[in-house]
C-alpha cells in the first residue's frame, strides 16, 4: 500500500566488541575442554553456571572453581518451527532450562538428539524432569554452543 | 506525605500508525495536555520522560531530539529507560521534594517505525550466554507459559480468554491498536510462535505518545475540578539471568506489598476496583493477578473463568484491552496509569467501569518474564 507520506529508511550497524574478562575467558577455555565450568561462593554455597565473578546475593567475590556435571534435569522449554532473529544455527530448535546436577540456577541452552519435527514430537520425548546429558560439538570455539545441545539420557539409565 | 500529588490531566495518542512525524506527535501530545490543563509551557516546572533511545527510537540520545517538541527545553528534564512508571514516580518525587508544584510526564514511543520488538529485545540479553542461546523476551515468556501452564495446570483455554476479553474490551477504546471480537477458538488457531506461544497471544507492536500533568495538591485543584491523587507505590527488580530467578514467583509481590502499604490498601481484592495490568503475554495476565493478590496461588486461570476479571466482574482487569491490544513497548506502564486515571475521573467514555471507582491500580513490567514490576495505586 502506497502511503500518504514519505518514509526514511535506515539500517543501523553498530560494530561492538566485548571484553570477557578472567572469569568468563576460563569458563570458555574449559569449553574448549568439553568441561563445564562453575564458581562457588563461599558464603551461600551457591554454585554458579556459567562461572561468574562474583555472588550477587552475598557480595563477594568468586574464584573457588567447580567441575559441574554436564547432567541434570529439564525445567522448562520452547520449541520455534521457525527461524526468527537471533537464533542459534536453523529452525527447528528447542532452547531449554537445564538444572545441572550440584547446581542451584539452571542453565539456558538447546535440546537435541531427538525428533524436532514439531512441538507434539518434541513433548512425546520431553517433559519437566527429563533427564539430559551435554554433547559436544567435535570443533570448539570457546563459544556456549561448544556444548552443542543437551540430549535425553536413554530411559534404561 | 506532607503534601498530595494529583494528575491533572492527562493526552495520549492511539496505537495504529499514524500519518504524523515522531517530533510532530510529541508536539501536539505536550500540546494537547498544556491546553486541557489550561497552562503554558513556562508553567511546567519541570518534565520527565520515557523513551529508549537507539534500539526502539533509532535515535541515539534521544531525549536531546525530543526536548524542543516535549515542552522541556529551557528546564530541568530528564530521561529515563525502563519501565516507563518509573518516570511517573520520578516526577512525583521531584514535586514532593518541594522544589517544584507542577511537573510534566511525557511517554515517547512509536512503535510502527521500529523493527521487530523481539529483533531489540534479543539484545536485552547480555552477549556473552543467553544472546548466543537467542534468547529474547518471547523466548522468555514462552519457558514462563510452559511452566506455569505444568505447574499449576493452567489450560491453554484459560490463557486464550485473556485475549479474548482484552481485544474485546478494547472495541470500546479509542486509543487501542489491535480490537476485535474473537473466541477461543480463533486464539488457538492462530499461528504457533514460540510454543506454546501463538501469534494472537504476544502482544503487537505499537504507537503511543502520552503525555500527564502532575501537580501538588494546592495546585491541582486549582487547576482541576477533578484530581486523581496518587495513593502508593512499589517496585522490585529480580535477578537478571533467567536461571537466577523463579519465573513463577517473581517480584510483583514484593512491588504490590508495598503499594498497597502505602496506600493503606489491606484488601486488594475489595479495595482495588480497577486493574490495569501490562500483560504482554496472555498468561501474564492470571500470573500478575495471583501476585496481586487478586486470587490464591495458581489460580489465576479459575479466576478468568469466573469472569471476575471482565469489565463486569468484581475486579475487572484491562478494561482498555490492555498491552495485548496496544503495545507502546516503552509507555506501556504510561498507558495503563492513563486508563485508570480515566476510570476514577467517570471519563472512560463507553469502556467505563459500570461499578463505583474511587481506586485504580496500575502495574508495569519490563525485562524477560518480569524481571521488573512497577505498581501505581491512584484514586479519589
Ligand atoms: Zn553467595
């Protein structure tokens, strides 16, 4: 439809770079080890995922480091048909919470190794409390999708 | 409070797009308020504002754009980016600290020119976790519905009746975007999103410009014959990572606890007789009705099906179609306040409330299933 008036477009493109600094460079170098990394803080005994610097709650400073497992349980999930901005590789995905065994948080990150057809396939494989196991991308990057998703561990475990 | 605060008045602008420039809208908006206020601009003590400058604006700095338009130059005026009731307490304050007896909201939003909400919103996230994941504010929302919905078994059915009473409601409001009669059933159908998401539950992508006069009290009724007082307000920020928090037991508690103290409000549920509530998602809605106390745990889903909620129930909620029929992403909260305000004064036109309203509540949220609640009580 052809508008009354004139429009101006104009595509911004703001080229940022971000420092991560000591504590995020190790948790992407243990990444690259296929090893999840995590901080405890020693006052609420909350261990964090990814490792973070400091302990919002108490206000200290973190830097006892943790090997957290790479198992745990699902909290909650959405499943897009579709590609839409910001998606991590191609529709279909899943992006999910993952509550890691030994940890408090949960973790955002995708689910895979199962039929991603549709939403009905997904919740035929998926539910909350539906145990999942991390899998690594051969090829790491130092970036969260090193792990390349979590995938249901197979129900005879 | 040493001294009462009172809205005035109050100008906005409808949702749809609109012919007119952004520096136009801000214009007669401000305008528009200063003539039903009866003042000119040299009586506005001082303005504060609610925009977002580079990602829904496209403007980098742009409060400096809009002051000329916004009635400002020349005065002590400020910006804030957040959610846009912040603004209104912001300016409240600045009355009550006695150093200024008129002050002037202005909400700066216009939706039609920015691109897809959730193309900003993705960069809500920070870079280095949840952006790589692709989150955004209808991922967010989505990981919320489904776990609310397994929780307390909420029904898809229940969360379509929040669309359908909204955009129903908001065939009465001029000044919403989206409003028509649907069922259920049109709700279910419509296109899955996110799932369990579908298209009509994600509120649209709006214009909205507003504008409020504020005043003390000796000042208010001079200039008005109607003055709506603020009564109490509250706010309360949650963690920022999703993982952090409990997306079914947020901080809207907290923020209402203690509005409703300060409003000497001890039964929201008698007390309050107008909610306008910021629901960008459908189920939002019964989920921030539980945190308001207006039902128990979990059971926000019975309480739309009571039809407690509708515009003639015993606490109707978004009587003006809500942010589900109108989403000026940054004045949202703005809007809710303004429908309140309309409510208490008997000027909603043909959407007023057909029951008694001396009390309103207005409620704004903003971050990924919300991180931030902001709740306003105003009244007679
Ligand atoms: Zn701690």
């Amino acid at each position: 439809m052809e508008k009354e008036f004139n429009t101006f477009k104009n595509v911004i493109r703001l080229p940022h770079k971000y420092a991560a600094g000591p504590t995020y460079t190790k948790f992407y170098n243990g990444l690259k080890e296929s090893k999840i990394l995590g901080t405890r803080c020693p006052s609420c005994a909350v261990t964090f995922v990814p490792a973070r610097s400091f302990c919002p709650k108490c206000m200290k400073n973190l830097d006892t480091w943790v090997e957290v497992a790479q198992e745990g349980e699902v909290q909650t999930w959405t499943y897009a048909g579709k590609d839409f901005f910001g998606i991590p590789g191609k529709a279909p995905v899943v992006i999910v919470l993952v509550k890691l065994d030994g940890t408090e948080g949960s973790f955002l990150h995708l689910i895979g190794g199962i039929n991603l057809e549709s939403a009905d396939t997904v919740k035929k494989a998926l539910r909350k409390g539906t145990r999942v196991k991390a899998v690594w991308n051969e090829e790491k990057k130092g970036h969260m999708l090193d792990i390349k998703y979590f995938a249901p561990l197979s129900k005879k475990r | 409070m040493a001294d009462r605060v009172g809205i005035v008045e109050v100008a906005m602008t409808p949702g749809a797009e609109s012919k007119d420039n952004f520096l136009d809208q801000v214009f007669r908006t401000s305008k528009e308020l200063l003539d039903k206020a009866g003042i000119s601009r040299d009586e506005v003590g001082t303005v504060v504002s609610a925009s977002s400058d580079v990602f829904h604006g496209g403007v980098s700095c742009a409060s400096s754009y809009y002051w000329d338009a916004g009635a400002a130059f020349l005065k002590n005026a400020s910006r804030q980016d957040g959610e846009s009731l912040f603004a209104f307490i912001y300016a409240v304050m600045r009355i009550l600290s006695g150093n200024y007896s008129t002050a002037m909201v202005l909400g700066v939003c216009k939706g039609s020119e920015n691109p897809a909400n959730d193309m900003l919103t993705h960069f809500f996230t920070d870079p280095f976790y949840q952006r790589q994941i692709g989150l955004n504010e209808t991922v967010a929302a989505a990981l919320q519905k489904r776990e609310y919905m397994t929780k307390y078994r909420i029904t898809e059915e229940q969360c379509a009746a929040v669309v359908v009473k909204n955009l129903g409601n908001a065939l009465k409001n001029p000044y919403a975007h989206v409003k028509k009669r649907v069922s259920v059933e049109d709700v279910l159908a419509s296109e899955m999103v996110m799932e369990p998401l579908r298209k009509m539950e994600c509120a649209p992508k709006s214009e909205g410009m507003i504008a409020m006069l504020l005043a003390r009290e000796d000042v208010a009724v001079k200039l008005t014959d109607k003055p709506v007082w603020f009564k109490g307000y509250g706010s309360s920020m949650d963690h920022f990572y999703l993982g952090d928090r409990d997306l079914l037991n947020g901080q809207l508690g907290t923020a209402a606890a203690k509005a409703y103290e300060m409003a000497g409000i001890t039964n929201p549920k008698k007390e309050i007789h107008v909610a306008e509530i910021c629901e960008p998602y459908s189920f939002q809605e019964l989920l921030w009705c539980e945190d308001l106390g207006f039902c128990d745990r979990g059971k926000g889903g019975k309480l739309i099906e009571s039809g407690a909620t509708g515009p003639g129930g015993k606490i109707p909620v978004n009587p003006s179609g809500g942010v589900l029929a109108h989403n000026p992403y940054v004045t949202r909260g703005l809007y809710r306040l303004a429908e309140g305000f309309l409510q208490v004064r008997g000027q909603a036109g043909e959407r007023q409330l057909g029951r008694k309203v001396t009390t309103a509540l207005a409620h704004g949220t903003h971050g990924f299933a919300g991180q931030c609640h902001a709740v306003v009580i105003i009244g007679k």
